[in-house]
C-alpha cells in the first residue's frame, strides 16, 4: 500500500484544483452524495470519520506565491480570513521566502458557523513576494471561504 501519493482533483463546476499529499487513495468520487476514496485494498468513505485510525486528520490550503502583480516591496498590514472551523487555526505568512510569521486563529463563533477574523500582519512584514498558508491545529476541520490581504506598497528605493 502506497503512502507517498501526489493525487490531483478538480471541481468541474468552477475547474478549482486540489492536491492531496500523503492521502493513500489513488481516486476520489462522490457516489450518491457520498465521498469516497479508492486504493488496492477497496473503496472506504470519506465523510463519516473524526479521524484517521485514531490519527488527528492535518490539512492545510497554501496560496501560491505572488507578487500581486506589483513589483514593489510591500508591508502587509491586515488580513482578513473568511471561514468556519471546530477549533484553532494557524495562519502562516511568508515573504520573499524568508521571512514568516505565524498567527493563531481562534474560531469567534461556536458550531462551526461562517465569520470572519481580523489579523494584524505586523509592520516588520516587507517583501516583494508572499505566501499564504491555513492549517488546522489539532485535527479540527474548517472551511475557508475568503482570504483577503491589505498590502502597502513601498517606494523602490525601500
């Protein structure tokens, strides 16, 4: 059984990518509203676990590194997150490559509801170029709906 998988999905709706890592399934399908994945040893649901054989299920979304389409440096002063999640997350920004700060997001409204957080990025936060990452703390699930960023753009010469 391989556990070193790369599997690649899209959503036909809105062509949206995914990309599992590690996940040892080598198909994915929604059969009568039901998730399921499939490997050599058979077809196993997807929905109906809170874990992963007693294993905290980790997940994460990550942006793609951007410039914004600005060449200039740039501070990031706020973002602003849009999801839902039974627990804490962790947003982690990084720029340029080198420089990253984390921030812990804790869930506003109980019961897995929608909301958005504030999160002040920091002064120190300068770049040209930035990633985005949300991943679960604990194994708790979530949902992101929104990930909006304010950046200050920056004189040439800074």
């Amino acid at each position: 059984m391989a556990t070193d998988r790369l599997c690649l999905c899209i959503n036909v709706r809105n062509n949206a990518p995914s990309q599992y890592a590690n996940y040892n399934f080598n198909s994915f399908a929604l059969v009568n509203g039901l998730q399921v994945g499939v490997n050599e040893d058979g077809i196993y649901t997807l929905d109906d676990a809170e874990n992963d054989h007693g294993s905290e299920i980790y997940a994460f979304f990550e942006t793609v590194t951007t410039d914004f389409g600005i060449k200039n440096a740039k501070r990031m002063r706020k973002g602003y997150v849009g999801y839902e999640a039974s627990g804490n997350l962790i947003l982690k920004v990084k720029a340029d490559d080198e420089i990253e700060r984390t921030y812990l997001l804790k869930p506003v409204k109980k019961g897995q509801l929608q909301h958005k957080a504030i999160v002040p990025l920091g002064r120190d936060l300068k770049g040209t170029y930035f990633m985005y990452r949300l991943e679960n703390k604990d194994g708790c699930d979530f949902s992101l709906d929104s990930l909006e960023v304010l950046p200050v753009i920056l004189s040439m010469g800074r």
